[in-house]
C-alpha cells in the first residue's frame, strides 16, 4: 500500500498503513478485494450514513437559503446587493472568479499528478475533479446573478446583436464564454471516463436489482479485458495531457479580464500566471478539506493518510510562496513605474478603507502558508485543515479586494467611493458553500471518492515486488 503514497517507500509494519505517522494504528490494505469492500461497502450498504445525513441536512438548509436569495435577487433586482455607480462589480463576480479558480484546479492537480506519474494521486484524485464540476457549475450561475435578469443569459454567449454587429472578439470577456464552456464539457469527460472502471465493480458488487441496472448503464459494458484497459489508459492519458494547458488557458483569459484593462492595479501582464497559480493554491487548499470529510466520514483512513496531506502542504507552501512574489512584484512594479496614480493606489491598499482586509489577505495568503516549512506541521491533519482554510479565506479577499480597491480609488479622486456589502451579498457568499457541499454529498453518496481500479493497481504493483 505504500505505493499509494510513494513508489519507494518501504511496506509498513503489519497492523501500519502507509504514510501514517509513528504510532496511529491504521487497518492495512494489502488485497485487492479489501480495495474493493473499503471504497465500495459505504456505496452499498444504507446503514453506514448517519453522518451523511446530519451534513446533507445542514447542506440543505443552506442550498434553500442559496436559491431562496437568488429568487429573491431576480424578483427584487440587483439593488440588494451592495453594488454602486461606481464599484459595479462587487460580490457576485468576486465569487465567480474564486469558484472558476477552484473549478480550475480540479482538472489540473488530477492532470499533472497523472502525467508526472505520482502515485499517491490515486487517493485525492477522483475528489479532486469531481470538485472541478461543482465549483464551475456554480460560478457559472454568478454572472447571471450580477445580471439580475435571468432571462437574458444568453447575453454572456458572444453572438450577433440586434444590429447585426459580432461583440468586440479582442475582449477577454468574450472568450470567457467558450473558455468556461470548453473547460466545464472537458471536465465532464475527463472525470467521467477516470469512473468507468469503478462503476463496473459497484455493478459487479451490487445486491439489489435496482443498483445494478443502475452502475450497469453507467459503465458502458466494460468487461476488464485488456482491449479496454489499453483504449482507456491511451484516451485518459491524452485527455490528462490536453487537459493541463486548457486550464492554464482558461484561467489565464480570467486573469485577462481584468489585465486587458488601462485601471490602475489591473494592467498587470502578471496577472494570467498569477491567477493560475492561485487557482492551484486554492485548490489544494479545497481538497485538503475534501479529503479530511472523506476520510472522517467514509472511514478511509487506510487510503487517505497523512502522508498525502503532508504532500499536498508542500504543494501549498511552494504556491504560497509564488503568491508571495507575485504581490511583491506588484508592489515593485507600482513603485517603480514612477506614475503618481499607480503609487497612490499602492498607498491605498496598504493604509485605505480595504487595508485591514489586505493585511489579513497577506497573512493568510503568504504568511500563515510559511508553516509548512516544518515537518510537525505538516504531519498534523488538524494544522493543515485549518491553514488550507485560512488560505480560501485569503484567496476571497484577494478575488474581493481585485475588484473593490482598483473601481473605489482609480483616475478620478471626484469618483472614489467605497463598496459596503449587504446581507444578500453574504447569503449568496455562504449559500453557494452550502449547494458546494450538497452536490459533494450527493457525489460522495452514488460514486467511489477514491479511484478504486487505481488503488489495485498500487496494491498490486506492491504485492508483486
């Protein structure tokens, strides 16, 4: 099982999983077929979900909570939110950017993990892109939202007006469209094609009639022949490959929405690798919280272990630590520019209406990250939880402050004015959380969290050695 975590790792003592500090006492899965029962026995046996439904219960509330304001937002208008004539973006495209960053990092931490070959990817990978549909899906429905007018959604795609005239094709916001369209159906596929195998084992393990037909029809007929293994393992792999500069791709126009711009604080041509490496900071920081349900609730313990989460806070700390060079770039760059608009708004993120927010950004973002230089740190599940926490937190404001430092202190001093949020604003922050871990609850009720013919692979390669 050691392979789960590192392919040169030594077997652990009996009764000892892989990766697993000193001392915790794990059930070791060593067969195949113990594979199969942990990952699949919660799928198929009703009686081990109290703990699902005291979550989904919660989820539930806050997802009626989500739509009901939502309604409410369509009935009443968008002057609920906090919204001015100025600051005209405010918390609906905050929010869409930091869900498509998350969204974004699904594919690409699946992707990458897979085309380095780093085998403790098969525990995190399927929460990973299975996070990718949720966190799109709901960042699609916040431009609609910060349109107000539902029923003219169709304004986002770029299509002829009634004059006749094509949108301006050199926006960023129009190739936000197709770029977001192009990723969300590449993701579909992408995870989707990763489940067939495992979808045949729940239909083979299924007791009642009903669950067979159902993962039945889902699993397209596969038959384990080694035909399908070797089409399988040639189109995932391909897909693995398109999909890593796709998401680059994607979120880089999303940084350029606001790079295109002549706004001081926004015309950074840092900005596309910037929100990349943010969209994987964040994403890490999601999965690490994904991972720590999954293994509490699902009792997966054995397949989860500290030796992932002690991988992944690497991962985190090297992010953080590019975050951190990118705003001292930022920083520089403002400075040294020599313009008086550019070295005032500096002075304004630092010491302005926003600046306890910004400090508390530049904590959570770069500093709170910095203690994952120590091996104690990183081998505590209730340390990395809280930072990777910490850091979502960090990457909101960070999305927030984008938006409300540059439209409140931009050219024209007549025209600065502050963004003050509303209730509706914070319902629809914490209500898309709530339909976030409602669609993850429904997920982790009907599908494998963890790649089951991946980690019978490891096992295997380890039995064999």
């Amino acid at each position: 099982m050691s392979a789960i975590v590192s392919g040169a790792e030594p077997l652990p003592p009996a009764g000892e999983t892989a990766g697993a500090p000193q001392g915790e006492r794990l059930t070791h899965v060593d067969t195949l077929d113990a594979v199969n029962t942990l990952v699949s026995g919660p799928l198929l046996d009703r009686r081990r979900w109290r703990r699902w439904w005291i979550a989904m219960i919660v989820a539930s509330l806050l997802t009626i909570l989500f739509f009901g304001s939502m309604i409410y937002l369509f009935y009443e208008g968008i002057g609920i939110f906090g919204n001015n004539s100025i600051v005209v973006w405010g918390y609906p495209i905050a929010n869409y950017v930091w869900w498509i960053g998350i969204g974004n990092a699904g594919t690409l931490i699946s992707s990458m993990l897979l085309l380095t070959h780093q085998h403790w990817r098969a525990a995190i990978n399927r929460l990973a892109e299975a996070m990718t549909l949720m966190a799109v899906a709901i960042a699609g429905l916040m431009p609609i939202m910060h349109m107000g007018r539902p029923l003219y959604f169709y304004w986002l795609a770029p299509y002829p007006n009634t004059m006749a005239l094509w949108p301006q094709w050199r926006s960023a916001l129009i190739w936000d469209f197709w770029a977001i369209l192009s990723y969300l159906l590449f993701s579909i596929v992408f995870w989707y094609t990763g489940l067939i195998p495992d979808l045949a084992t729940l239909r083979d393990r299924a007791i009642t009639p009903g669950k067979r037909i159902f993962y039945g029809a889902l699993a397209l007929g596969w038959r384990n022949s080694a035909r399908h293994w070797h089409i399988y393992q040639t189109y995932y792999r391909t897909m693995a490959a398109l999909a890593t500069p796709l998401v680059c791709s994607v979120h880089s126009i999303v940084g350029l929405d606001f790079a295109a711009s002549l706004m001081p604080g926004w015309q950074e041509t840092i900005f596309p690798p910037y929100f990349v490496v943010g969209a994987m900071y964040s994403g890490f920081g999601i999965v690490v919280v994904l991972c720590a349900a999954a293994r509490w609730g699902l009792d997966l313990e054995s397949l989860i272990t500290i030796r992932h989460f002690e991988l992944m806070a690497k991962v985190m700390l090297m992010a953080g630590t590019v975050m951190f060079l990118s705003y001292a770039t930022e920083w520089f760059s403002a400075w040294y520019s020599g313009r008086g608009v550019d070295r005032r708004f500096l002075t304004f993120e630092f010491t302005g209406a926003y600046a306890p927010l910004y400090w508390i950004m530049i904590f959570c973002n770069c500093i709170v990250v910095q203690a994952f230089w120590f091996r104690t740190v990183r081998r505590s599940l209730t340390a990395i939880v809280i930072i990777s926490i910490l850091i979502n937190i960090g990457m909101w404001l960070e999305r927030i402050l984008i938006v409300w430092n540059t439209l409140s202190h931009h050219y024209i001093a007549s025209m600065w004015r502050l963004f003050y949020p509303t209730l509706w604003d914070w319902l629809i922050l914490f209500g898309s959380l709530g339909f976030f871990a409602f669609l993850y609850l429904l997920f982790a009720r009907f599908f494998p969290v963890v790649s089951i013919h991946e980690v019978r692979e490891l096992v295997h390669r380890e039995a064999i050695r």
